[in-house]
C-alpha cells in the first residue's frame, strides 16, 4: 500500500491512530470509545485531542497552507522540524515540553502527549494569573536549551549536524524574517494599526536609528547560528496548570541569535503589562521581566560553570593560562544576549501591534481610544529600544514603569 | 558489481578513467597511449595528472589518513565538498577554477581539469613574480564567490540549503579550528619553531589582549556564517601562469566570515614579504596586499551597487527611504570584513610560523639566524595586528614597511 498524505478529520485521526500499537495501549480499548476534539487555533495546523479511557494524545498536521488563509499555500515540512527540536529538546531541558510519542513523515503527523488541564500562558496572563513563576522556569529553559545546543557547550562535531539540519527550515524563517523583522518596518499591506496609532507608525517607520537597528537585527537573525531555538517564544507558546510549565510548537525552530528567543518572550510580557488591569499587575509584570532575564543569566553561567570542558569555544583548555579573561568573555557573551534581546523584543512588540498576526491581550479594551493609549505605550517604548540599548534590566523595567 | 573505495595507483587511474566516456574523449583515443604522473604534494590527499593525445585531466582522491600522516585517520567525503565548491563557484567566478570534470561519489574522485604549465603562487612569489596581478583578481575572485553566496546578495531560500550542506564539513572544519585558531596560541605538542623565536612565542602565548582577539576569532569563525568560503585561500592554493590565475583545492570549503578568506590570503603575502629577497621585492609586494584589499572592496561594493534587489539583507525595498544609511551600512559591513581579515592573517601568519603546517617562503635562507630573523618580523607585526587592529589597509602596510 502506498501511503500518501491527506488531511485528517475528526474521523481519519482515529483509523491513523488505530495503526500504532503504542498509542492504541496508551489511550486504551477500542477506537470507537475515543473522543476527537478538533482544537486547532493556531495559524498554520490541525490539532487534535483524542481522549481514551486509559489516557489521551494530541495530534498536530501540517496542512498545505496557511490555516487562516488557504490561499497562501506552504509547505508541510515544518512538522519535521517541530518533531525534531522536541526530541533535541526534552532530552536537554526534560519536562519542559510535551512527551513526543510519534511522527510520521508522511503524513506529517505529529502525535505528543495531550496537556490536559493546561492553558496558554497568554490566556493566564489575562486572567491574572502568577506571571513570576512560569518567567523563572521559561528563563531555565531558555538557558538549558541554548546551553546545550550551543559552541561553549558542545564540540563542533555535536553542533554542526544540527546547524546543518535545521538550515532547511526555510519555509518558517522567512515567515519570521518577513512578519517580525521586515514587514512592521516599511509600508507593507499585511500591517494594520488603529488609527489612532498612524502618527507613532509614521515616526516608527521614518527613524534612521531604527532602521539601523532593524539592518542590524536582519543580520543577527540569519547569520548567527549560537544556538538551536524555539523561534516563536511567545505567550501563547507556553502551556500553564497550576505551578507547571510546557513549551509548544516548536516548528519555527532554527540555529540562530539565543536573544532571538529571549527577547519574544520578554516582549510579550511588555504587552502584558500594557494591556495589564491594574498598577499592581503592572508591577507584577516588570518583576516577571527582571526574573526571566535574571533566571536566564544566572542559569545560563552556571552551566558554563559545571561544563566547562564540553564546548569548543571559551575553551579552558586552550585559555587555561587566562582564567580571569575567561570569566570577563563569558560575561561579554552574556551582554551580548542581552543587547539582542531588547532589540528582538522591541520588534516583537513592534509587529504584534501593526503586523499581520496581532496578540489579543487588548482585547478586553472595548474603547478604541484606551486600547490605543495602552498600544502606543507599547510602540513607543518599542521605538525607544531600537534607537537606543538600555545597558541593563533595570534600565529596561525602569523606561517602562518610569 | 558492487563498486567499492579503493586508493587508486598509476594504473588503476588509468581503468578508472576508460568507464567514462566523456574523459576518454577528452584524453583521446586509448588507454595505453596515456601518460599518467602521480603529483601528490599537499597534506591530505592523492593527485594523478592524466596526458593523452587530445587532452589532458587531474584526478584527485581523499585519502582515509593524512597523506603524510598515515597514523592520522580521516574521512573519505573531503572531496565532496570539493566536488559542490567547484561546481558552485565556476558559476559565479567562471574561469577562476578549474573545469569540473566528473565527481565519483564513491571512489571520492574529483576530475577536473589539468593546469598544465601552471605553477603554485607561493612558488612564483619565490621566484620573484608579478604579485600585483594575481592579488588584483584574487580581490575579486573572493568579492564574487562572496557576494553571491551571502544575503546581501541572494535571499534566504537560496543560501540556506548551501549552509546546510557546508556545515556538515565537520573534518576539515576541525583541521581550521585547531591548526589555524588554537594550537599556535598555548602550548601544544603539535607547534614547532626556531628556537631564536623563544622568547617571542613566549609573549605571544601569555598576552591577554591576543587571547581575547583569539576568543572573538573562533566565534567569528564558527558561528558567523556570512558566505560560502574557499577555507584555505593560502598562496599554494592559488596556480599562476604568466598572467592566468586559478584557485584550486576547495576542499577546506564552508560557510564562514568573508574575512577569513581575505585574511587568509593577505597573510601569505605578509609570509612571502617577510621573506623577500629585497627591499624593491617587498615594495612590491605591499603594493600587492593594498591591490588586493581595495580590489576586493571594490569589486564587493559595485556587485552591491548592481545587484541590489536579489538579497535578503540591507533591502533597497525594506529601507527603500533610507539611501544613505544603506549606503553607509554597506560601507560599515565592509569595514567588518576588514577587521575580521586584519585578525584572521594574524592568527595564520603565526600557525604558519610556529603551528603545525608551515611554510616554504623562508626556506632559502639557509642561515638559521637570518631565517629567525625574518620571521621575527612577521611574528611581532601578527601580534601587534591582534593587539590592536589597525583602521586601514594604508595603516597595515605602514606598520610592516613603517
């Protein structure tokens, strides 16, 4: 029999699931007492979630085309490469992603372990959720994986393989070239604002110094593979229940600048706290901003502290005789994350106000012209960014809460 | 017939070639009229030179060792990097390589054209030959093969898949990293030098600041992947005759800092001036390094100016309202290649002076402290370029002839 792919519906899911011993044990008796929900809501695949009576899975394929808009057609490789940064992934950073169970690379099924009970961190965060917590464990994982995945950790025997493999994952970098770093920057159709933002967006997209920066961050983007990444670190890629924390849909992942990751996810808190009910949220929120970067330093060197003798660059052997230069390197390296980071989060702030895919953070300001006060607020601490690199995290909350 | 690797000899190039129709035609008529002279000379693999009645052709084979190491085991697939680089750059620089002739995969034989009459560079300089010319079109040998393998100059779908290919040259990668930007900086069995140079690797190995430039250099080159490289533009792999320059044994071929190339072949004239016979030889051949530089500058910009719209970074259509700031971000990028290939020489003026694989510029001085002497020279201006890198090519030639 010839396989070939087609796209599954709430009926085929079960027949695919059906075909693999594993899964069938491990959500239990017979196919026909699953239940199949679609839950697809992101902008480019089908998600399932099929409940048995022992357990339950989810399943995620790629379609041919952008899920919102069937005519901008893409290729269905991208579930390859989620597949492949999970299994990277939780071997580094363990419990912090969904089990992987299986991938088919013909269909380009995806099945992983379903995360019952847990909800976007997004959505969390518009509840009023703990957003101190998750931004500790996301700063670890952010550290774990780069680590890892990186030169100081790894030989380049390790490293090249990887860097080799996920170059192909063209598909999803110019989407992320395109939407966060080029788009928002010039006149394009995909941007969209509220009119009440159109004298911000022109001053935004007539700034030398930003256009600087965004040259610079073009090049930081494609041509600085430190470390593997998620490559769309964004609230709504991290799942919460309670105390615990998991990070999906890995399928932007690419070898690129670790500010990259970085700087999304401490962008979105940006929005957050823009959007944020209360002073106090507010307050809540820089907090969750200065332990992210702190959590994500303090990690960071320590595992370069007890692993010293794994990676080929800031090697100890070949500097033995400069252990003082060492530890000042390693710290230059670790500013220079930092420096990506705020210029990658003002893009991210920047694109999710006037690009293509907005954030609903603000959604919960019906009144246009309070909606806009908060976005502007946003865009313009984005500007500020861009024209000009805060020197530390304090500096960074303090431009923000003044 | 299953086909199999073996090391091919005198006679067995001779059956290798017959399978081939298109060689035979080249060669001409049958195999025993054919002349075959086995020419190895570098490290690391086997070279034949094939004449028949019509034509002739050079046959290459990747050795599972070192050539002159047997003890120093290898991977066969060198030659298949060699094989794509070939084939890649006689596209974008036509006529400054070699003809590709044929690849067998798994004999790991590379057929290309024979260069017959020509010489290696490194000897010509020897012998005291024009070093202006081929430094000229070497400036644009490397603008070409770079441009049009980076983003500047082609988008992200087009170089990515070369990235990917390249980055899996993980053996001769090695080979750069420890030879050229280790090895020579502590101390390690595999360095040799004139025992009247004491006292300068002494300094060299124990100074902070050459460390640091040596900490950044590694980085740069592996994890700055700006442009398919050649690897190992040194003087022996240039071929001259009379006014016919070839580049040849891209077998070191990668993704790296467009600096390295230039590094690397600006360091073989700082070799070849160190050594010079006289003063109006090393006139000359300053006058050969500030030709290469502002030929390559030259040549990058104005392929720049010319081929704007075809890549991803510093977009006229992105920042179609900033002209100037692109233009001066042009100029800043050249800049960076210019302090990267400053650096760069460095490090392989002092691997060719006290590393492993050195070089044959000093040998016919055959007074030992002559020879130190010269190469002192070299020695204290390579430090001195890693201490504190000079802001012009007018600067680099000022310190060497200052």
């Amino acid at each position: 029999m010839v396989r070939h792919y087609e796209t599954l519906t709430v009926e085929s899911v079960r027949v695919f699931l059906e075909q693999h011993d594993t899964l069938v044990n491990r959500l239990g008796s017979r196919s026909e007492t699953w239940t199949v929900r679609e839950v697809s809501d992101g902008n480019l695949n089908l998600v399932f979630l099929v409940q048995g009576p022992e357990g339950s899975v989810c399943v995620k394929q790629s379609l041919p085309h952008v899920r919102v808009d069937p005519q901008w057609r893409m290729p269905l490789d991208r579930t390859a490469f989620e597949a492949e940064w999970l299994r990277r992934v939780e071997l580094t950073a363990p419990g912090c992603v969904p089990v992987f169970l299986l991938f088919d690379p013909v269909m380009f099924v995806l099945v992983m372990e379903c995360l019952e009970g847990f909800v976007t961190f997004r959505q969390a965060l518009g509840e009023g959720a703990d957003a101190v917590g998750p931004s500790r464990m996301i700063g670890g994982f952010v550290a774990r994986t780069a680590f890892f995945s990186s030169l100081p950790g790894r030989t380049l025997e390790e490293i090249m393989p990887n860097v080799s493999f996920f170059a192909n994952n063209t598909t999803l970098m110019r989407i992320t070239f395109d939407l966060v770093l080029s788009d928002p920057f010039y006149s394009h159709h995909r941007n969209h604002w509220l009119k009440e933002l159109d004298q911000e967006v022109a001053v935004l997209q007539s700034d030398e110094a930003i256009a600087r920066a965004m040259i610079r961050l073009q090049q930081r983007f494609l041509t600085c593979p430190q470390a593997l990444l998620h490559g769309d670190l964004h609230s709504g890629s991290v799942m919460v229940r309670n105390g615990d924390v998991r990070v999906i849909d890995g399928e932007f992942s690419l070898y690129g600048p670790i500010g990259f990751d970085c700087g999304l996810y401490l962008a979105n808190l940006v929005l957050a706290w823009a959007a944020a009910r209360s002073g106090g949220r507010r307050a809540h929120l820089a907090e969750a901003m200065d332990v992210f970067w702190s959590g994500f330093r303090k990690d960071f060197l320590s595992l370069w502290q007890t692993h010293a003798s794994g990676g080929d660059l800031f090697s100890e052997v070949t500097f033995s005789v400069y252990p003082s230069l060492l530890e000042a390197e390693r710290e230059r390296y670790i500013d220079g994350i930092f420096h990506d980071m705020t210029e990658f989060a003002a893009a991210e702030i920047v694109r999710r106000l006037i690009g293509y895919a907005q954030v609903a953070d603000f959604d919960w300001l019906t009144g246009t012209v309070e909606r806009a006060d908060r976005q502007r607020e946003a865009l313009v601490f984005a500007g500020h960014l861009l024209r000009e690199a805060p020197g530390s995290m304090a500096e960074f909350v303090g431009r923000l809460t003044g």
